[in-house]
C-alpha cells in the first residue's frame, strides 16, 4: 500500500471516530461540556403524534437528562410505585429496553425534587449513576454491576437544606464528584461533634478505586455554602482544569491532585446567608461564567490566573442588564458566545464572550416557568419549560420558530435538558421520553 493511500486511510478512519464521537451525548451539557454540538438536520417541527421515532413512557418522573452513546441510551429515574430508584438503558432506535436495575428504596426527602435528578455520565465503557441519597453505581454498557459505594454512608449525611444533586463528571478515565454543603447541621443532617467538610473525591471508574479527595474551604455562610452544581473541565493556553463553583467562590483545579489553582470570589462581601448556587459552571473563549443567585449579575472570570484573583480577573459584569442572571440553569457556549437562559427574567440572551455585549434578548412564551438548561444545536436554541413547553428559537437571530407543546394535564416542574444526538432530540417529561425525528 502506498503511503499516501495509508494516510488517506487514517484520515478517514480518524474522522470517523470524530464524528462517532461528536453524535453521543455522554454527559448533561454534551459532548464540550456547555451544552452544545455540532449536529445538524435536527427538527423544528413536530409534535406528540408527528415526526417521532419513538416514545416511551418512564415509570417515575426526573430532573435527569437523557445520556446516549451509539445506540444505548441511559436514564435515571424514580418508579412512583415501588417507591424504589432506577438505572436504565434503552435502545435508542426504539425505546425498548435493554436493561433496568434497581438501586435503593426510598425517592426524595422534600417536595422539591426527588434522588433522581442527577444526570448519568458514560464514556461508553462504563455508565456512572449517582443519586441524591448518596448511591453511586457503575455498570459496563451491557447493564453488569461493576462498582457501587453510598457517599453518605462513606463520608457521612449530605448537609444540605432541600435534596442534594450533583451530576458528577466523568473525563479523562476520571470519575469526579463534588459535595460542597453546609459546615453545621441542617435539618438533622450532618455531623454535630465536628465541622461538616465540603469535598471534591476523584475515582476511578473502572474500578471505584479512590484517586484523590480534597477537602474545599469556604467563607460563605449557612445555605450559602450549599452548591448543587457540576465540576466541569476546560482547558485554556494548554493548561487542563476541573472548574467547581459553589461557597460563594469558582476554583480552578489541577485535574490529577484536585490541587487548587486559583479561586475567584468577591460577589458576596457581605456574607449573605441565603445564596445557594444551582447553575454550574459553562466556560468558552478563555472565560468562565459564574452565576450569582436570585436576580443577581453573571460574572465572567478571565481563566489563566493563579492564586486568590481580584476582580481585574473579569472580563465584565452584568450588573446594567436585567435580562442577564441565571438562578437555576446554566448557560450554554456555541459560535462563540454564551446562551444565558434567565429564569427570573423569562428571556433568553445571546451574549458576547469577551464584552458581555448582548447581541440578542428574546422574551420566553407561556406561563411556566423555565428552568432546564438551553441546549445549543444545528443554528438553533432548544429550551423547555415546567409545563414541558420546548421553544425552539434561532440561535442568529433569536427569532422564535416553534413553540410546542410535550406535557401532559398536570405537569409541572419538567427541567430535564433536551439530548441531541444521531440526528435526533431527546425530550424528557415528567412521565414519558420523546425520541424527535425520524
């Protein structure tokens, strides 16, 4: 074989695994880790009986997104009459299942939300759940139980005021999870002879085997230190980090030692007790979003620092603007800015990077409440409401293109994010799974 026939070859077979790649939805923010992807000729038009592939009903409702990888797709859900938790894997070509497991008694412990509202994650070796009651349970891809530990049991009760989430992170053959909470009891949780530590614990996901833990301090006070948001990786000027946000702070962390590499935090001087954090981190273009709560500003963090960083790290703040706060979902990055979704505003704004300069603000229809995080996909914004309204907007212009209806009577509270992958959307409701396209 000639040489240049050989590489050809290797192209080839290189961009193919590309694209294989890029069609999964591994974890809750997609395959770059904020909420976008490069598929295209995704649908605009459907509705519960037209340009479907399939639908399933779930046995239990969920905050979780749906996780797929080639033709498995992964869900977490709760089974409303055996009260018990559930690990499940679909086929993605027609709804059927392919295997469910059992993984402990017991659904919430508020009205809120349920154990079942952190995402799963795979690397399409092994599929990661984790629950709110502490169970973390691995499976091969052909449903065998590879691992399983309670994080609770392990390190003692989640000190959180309502139900802990967290989707953890899986990258680079390493499973990461953060438990930052609070320092004192609440509710009768959390140790009463000794301090409650906030922690980041990185495993292998192989194995369980434990590859590091690290304790994160914090000045924040009371739900304050409480964070239900997601480590997330980045990697600016070849320097690779894990970004945690929570405790009134966003840190940088080496990804091999949990080392802490930077932090940023001047946003709550005062200490206010109440600001409990509930959008992850999203980063692109060399900076990072970090979401004040309530109807406060977006801080935008300029990555690269070292050590305790001042406010001449922001890029900007956008204290001017009313339409730009998240205090539930996360922003998403794609074509070079960030999608930021204001559930207190109602609107969705595309903003530039480096100037938090709005190009476009939409005002959401209906009266429910948005809180799921957008999804960024084929030129187009997809979005969805506690009514399970998914509104589909043009990502250029902001112009609304559909506004349709996926509930049932009585729905309320749907914050699943929508999955894209293989060309398809993938709608979870509180009571069924929507497979969008053909």
């Amino acid at each position: 074989m000639k040489a240049s026939t050989a590489l050809v070859i290797l192209m080839g077979l290189v961009l193919l695994t590309q694209s294989t790649h890029a069609a999964n939805w591994p974890q809750w923010r997609g395959p770059h880790f904020n909420g976008s992807t490069e598929e295209s000729n995704l649908p605009l038009q459907w509705s519960k009986t037209d340009n479907l592939a399939w639908t399933r009903d779930l046995p239990g409702s969920s905050a979780a997104t749906p996780i797929v990888w080639n033709d498995k797709v992964l869900i977490s859900t709760t089974d409303d009459a055996d009260e018990t938790l559930l690990a499940m894997c679909l086929d993605r070509k027609t709804g059927h299942t392919i295997w469910s497991s059992k993984v402990a008694t017991g659904l919430k412990r508020d009205s809120r939300s349920n154990y079942a509202s952190p995402s799963p994650v795979t690397n399409g070796k092994q599929a990661i759940f984790f629950y709110g009651n502490g169970e973390m349970v691995v499976f091969d891809m052909d449903g065998n139980k590879l691992w399983g530990t309670n994080i609770q049991k392990r390190w003692g009760d989640f000190c959180f005021q309502w139900t802990f989430s967290s989707t953890p992170l899986l990258y680079d053959n390493t499973v990461y999870l953060q438990v930052l909470q609070r320092d004192v009891p609440v509710h009768g949780k959390g140790f009463s002879d000794r301090p409650n530590e906030s922690y980041i614990a990185a495993f292998d996901p192989a194995n369980g085997d434990l590859k590091w833990k690290i304790t994160r301090p914090s000045k924040a006070q009371a739900e304050s230190l409480e964070s239900f948001t997601t480590p997330m990786p980045y990697t600016h000027d070849g320097r690779t980090e894990i970004l945690i946000l929570g405790g009134d702070d966003i840190t940088g962390h080496e990804p091999t030692t949990g080392r802490e590499l930077w932090r940023w935090g001047t946003w709550n001087p005062s200490r206010i007790g109440h600001w409990r954090l509930v959008p992850s981190p999203v980063a692109g273009d060399g900076i990072a979003l970090a979401c004040a709560p309530k109807r406060d500003p977006i801080y935008a963090v300029k990555l690269g620092g070292n050590g305790t960083l001042t406010d001449d790290a922001l890029a900007w703040v956008s204290r001017d603007d009313r339409n730009l706060s998240s205090d539930v979902p996360t922003p998403a990055f794609a074509h070079g800015d960030f999608f930021i979704l204001s559930d207190v505003r109602g609107a969705l704004s595309r903003v530039e990077s480096k100037t938090g300069k709005i190009k476009w603000s939409t005002e959401l229809p209906g009266r429910s409440k948005y809180e799921a995080s957008p999804t960024v996909a084929d030129g187009k914004v997809y979005i969805m409401n506690f009514a399970a309204e998914v509104v589909v907007l043009d990502a250029e212009t902001g112009e609304i293109k559909s506004n349709i209806p996926m509930g049932e009577r009585g729905d309320d509270m749907t914050r699943s994010a929508i999955a894209v992958s293989h060309g398809n959307l993938f709608i979870r409701t509180n009571s069924k799974l929507y497979c969008i396209g053909k």
